[in-house]
C-alpha cells in the first residue's frame, strides 16, 4: 500500500479524504494538528455585553461566505 502524502493536500482535500477514510487515524491526526496550528479568532468574552449581537453577526458572516462561494 502507498504512502498518503497529507502535507500535500489542501485543507479541504485532507478533511475530505478523511471523511471518505476515516478508518486511517493518521489522517485523522494530521487534520487535527493543522487545525491547532491555525489561529483561533475570538469574538467575544462571554462577558461582553454586547455578546449575543457579535455571535449572530459572525454566524451571518459565515453563511454569506459559504453562498458566495457556493455560487
């Protein structure tokens, strides 16, 4: 069996990949790892009173992302 070469795959293609094989725990690992090297964004504290408003406007920001580039 061949070698799967994870770093070169985007992550879309390495997520996917794992989704058809999830059997393979080395995928698995590597997608983990690349997303804790990606930078977490925070949006707000939860004791920010403004909290609520920030999370929808963020959900909205998201789902107009994912329809453009759907489109």
């Amino acid at each position: 069996m061949s070698q799967v070469n994870y770093s070169a795959m985007s992550d879309a293609e390495l997520k996917q990949y794992f989704l058809c094989n999830r059997q393979d725990k080395a995928a698995f690992q590597a997608y983990l790892d690349r997303l804790n090297q990606q930078p977490h964004k925070i949006i707000a504290s939860p004791e920010d009173p403004n909290f609520d408003e920030k999370i929808q406007a963020a959900i909205r920001q998201k789902l107009e992302a994912a329809k453009i580039s759907s489109d």
